[in-house]
C-alpha cells in the first residue's frame, strides 16, 4: 500500500501546476453545478443562469490560486457572498472557498492568512443567519473550526516547502564544495608528484653530468670507458626526458584547480619550515618492506609477497607502485579492521602489477570494526597515522589513481566478494636492456607477531 501511495504521489509530482489546478478547478466546478441543480433545502433558491454563471466563475478562479493566492481568495468571497445575497444555496460554493483559504495559508505570511480567515468567518455566519437549516452555534463552530484547520494545515505546506527549498540549496553548496574539494585534491596531488618527479629528473641530469664529465677525460686514454659513460648518458638522458613529459603532463592543469595551494600532508616540517625529507631519495619498491613493517608494528598482520623476476624500472614507476602501496595499507588500518593484509608485487613481463588486499572488518558487538590492538610490548599508535607516519589526506583513491594514469597504467579499487577490500595497481614497462638484478622466485615476509 505504501509503495502504491508513493507511486501516486511521484506521478502528481511530474504533472505541472496549472494543469492540477485546472483539473481541480473542473471538478469543483462541475460537483457544484450538480449540487446546485439538486435537492436545494427550503429557503434558497435553485441555480438558474445568473447562479449557474457565478458558480463557474467562483470555482474556475482555483485555476490562478498558486500565481495570486491572496486576490483569488478576496475574489472568491467577494463573489460568494454576492451569490449568497441572491439567496443561492451557500454550500454549492464552499469548497472554492475553503482550497482558497487554504492557498493562502500555504503560500503567504500566517498574518494574511489569519486575515482571510476573519473574512471566511464572517461570510459564513452570514450565510448561516441567512438560511434557517443550522442553529447560530452550529455556524459560529464551524466558522471558527474550519479556517483554523485549514490555516494550520496551510501552514504546514508552507514550512515543508520551505524547508525543502533550504534542504536544497544546502544540498547543491555540498556537492559543489565536494566537486571542488575532489578538484583541489587532484592539483594538490599534481603538484606533490610533480615535485617527485622533479627529484627523479634532478638525479639523471647529475647521472649524465657525472658521466660526461669522466667521457670527456678518459676519452683518449680509456676510449672503452669512455663509450660505457656515453651509452650510460645515452639510457640516462632518455629516462630523464620520458620522466620530464611525464612531469610536463602533471603540470598541465585547469587554473582553479591550483586554488587550494600545493598539499603539504605529506611532508614533514621542520622548525624553520623546510621539509624534512626534501633531500632523501625517492622511495621505491625497496622501501615497501620497511611501510609493511610500520604497519605490522601499528597492531596490522601484513604479508608481503614478491613474485617474478625483479629488474630495473624507471624511479617514477617505482614510486608510484610504492605510493600506492602505502596508501593502501593506511586505508586498511585506519578503516578495514582487517585481520590480514596481503600485499602481492608481481614482476611480470611486460606490467608490473601490485596488490593489496585485505580480509574484511570483524565486527565487535556493537556491529563496528574492532580496532587493531598492537601487539604485547607495543605502543598504541596514534590515532589514523599513515603508514608512512604521517597524517592521511583523506584523498588516497584519487591519488592512487592519478598516479595510474600518468605512467599508462590502471588502478581498480573496490570491495571483493566473501569480504575484504581490493586495491590493484597494473603499470606497463618496456623490457629492461639489461639483466635484473637479482631477486627470483618467491620472496614472502610472514607475519610480525604469531607468523605461520
């Protein structure tokens, strides 16, 4: 049943106002004609023409009540209690009168309602001192009750409709502070992988300035060293200037994005302001053990897996790979109450692919995730750190996500069957020149406390 009524209501809904009140308007019309041309109690007089006029003219009016709800109302009485004066029988036009009243309850001040309703109390004991088929009590009762109704129901109207315009304007300024904090998160995130990159670049170019200067003095004497200086400038100098577009990309962004400023969440200050770590090297994928060993003492069991054959990649792949991983990690111990992390670094032959996937929340007994609880020994960690230590931005998927796309690559977040959370990263790379480095197989970190 409610389903039907709500179903009812949505399709009035759609229908415009005018076409309501114009059918309204007919149907009044056409029950008071028929009322006026039945049954009239003794003492009033059937309609004829002039009345049947004036009735239509009463009732038609309800077609302009929402444009003019005050002069509809004044219309409708003034005509009314001409038509009662003629001795027509005051109920075949009560219903214009009374969706008049209550109009201008719903759409005016409760002030010019309450004066409408003064002038319907007074044109309906003049109605009922004109007939005789209703005692003076039963009129006076009705004139009070009646206006009272329909100005408190008016009233009602109004203050929804009124709440509902506040609830939309509040709901149209959240979702524009929403599309321009999601704007500003973006340029700030920009700006921080632009400065990142801006490090990756800085080191070729003093790799190639390095290399060119011992080409240049061994070139005579050591015409082998030589070419190994040149070819390293040669592979140098192109990672520099595909990290260099890469940087160029990032920076390439709509003005107002730039409002909020660079971020600074990710960055530890000092006393006087410089950052702290603005002269350590970019993190890589060497770095991951060390994230997944912060969190594991934070109270989080974390596995990581590495799998395939680990070769060189350019430092900006490697730091996205290991961005992502760090956020991923402080979203699961901040929000997950997971309790398992597993972290997956596959070396493939032409991607490079990270997961990280947890187990899903463990309820306690009021329904919300149980917190980690560090493990014996350990101090609590501070309230949401991330797993590099500091602060979250509250922004980690766009991030994640920018960083995806500007090195070719993909990202898919998102909730996985049975339970738990799934972010995967799946970055491209060009086969190496050269040989790896080094690690094969399978590497796996068991857990920090209680591993298997």
């Amino acid at each position: 049943m409610r389903g039907v009524a709500g179903e009812v209501r949505r399709r009035v809904r759609r229908v415009p106002p005018l076409t309501l009140d114009a059918g309204i308007a007919a149907g009044f019309a056409t029950v008071s004609l028929l009322l006026g041309h039945d049954n009239v109690p003794a003492g009033w007089e059937r309609l004829d023409g002039l009345g049947s006029a004036l009735t239509c003219l009463i009732n038609l009016l309800v077609v302009a009540r929402r444009q003019a709800p005050a002069t509809v109302c004044l219309t409708v009485f003034l005509l009314w209690a001409g038509y009662i004066a003629l001795d027509y029988w005051p109920v075949v036009n009560s219903l214009a009168g009374l969706m008049s009243l209550y109009t201008v309850a719903a759409h005016r001040p409760p002030r010019v309602a309450a004066g409408c309703s003064v002038l319907l109390a007074v044109l309906w004991n003049f109605a009922g001192l004109t007939g005789e088929e209703s005692s003076w009590a039963t009129t006076l009762g009705q004139s009070v009750l009646y206006p009272v109704i329909l100005c408190w129901f008016g009233n009602v109207a109004r203050t929804s409709a009124e709440r509902n315009v506040r609830l939309a304007e509040m709901a149209g300024q959240l979702r524009r502070e929403q599309e321009e904090n999601a704007r500003r998160a973006v340029a700030e995130e920009r700006v921080r992988i632009a400065r990142e990159l801006h490090d990756v670049v800085a080191h070729h170019m003093s790799v190639i300035s390095v290399q060119a200067g011992l080409a240049g003095y061994v070139f005579t004497s050591d015409p082998d060293t030589a070419r190994r200086a040149l070819g390293t400038i040669a592979g140098t100098s192109g990672e520099a200037l595909e990290e260099m577009r890469r940087l160029l990309a990032v920076l390439r962004v709509d003005p107002r994005e730039m409002a909020g400023g660079p971020a600074a969440a990710d960055r530890r200050e000092t006393g006087g302001g410089e950052p702290a770590d603005a002269y350590e090297p970019a993190p890589g994928l060497d770095r991951i053990g060390a994230v997944v060993a912060r969190v594991r003492a934070a109270g989080l069991p974390v596995a990581l897996r590495t799998t395939g054959e680990r070769r060189p990649y350019p430092p900006g792949l490697e730091q996205c790979a290991y961005r992502v991983v760090q956020e991923a990690l402080t979203n699961a111990l901040k929000h997950a109450g997971a309790a398992r992390v597993d972290v997956r670094i596959d070396h493939g032959a032409d991607r490079l692919t990270v997961e990280v996937r947890d187990d899903g929340s463990t309820p306690g007994a009021s329904g919300s995730p149980v917190p980690h609880v560090p493990p014996s020994g350990a101090a609590a960690p501070p309230p949401a750190p991330s797993a590099s230590g500091h602060l979250s931005t509250g922004h980690g998927l766009i991030g994640m996500r920018e960083r995806a796309r500007i090195y070719g690559g993909s990202l898919r977040a998102g909730p996985v069957p049975g339970g738990g959370f799934q972010v995967l990263l799946t970055l491209p790379v060009h086969p190496a020149a050269g040989p790896a480095p080094p690690r094969k197989g399978t590497t796996e970190h068991d857990q920090g406390a209680g591993g298997r």
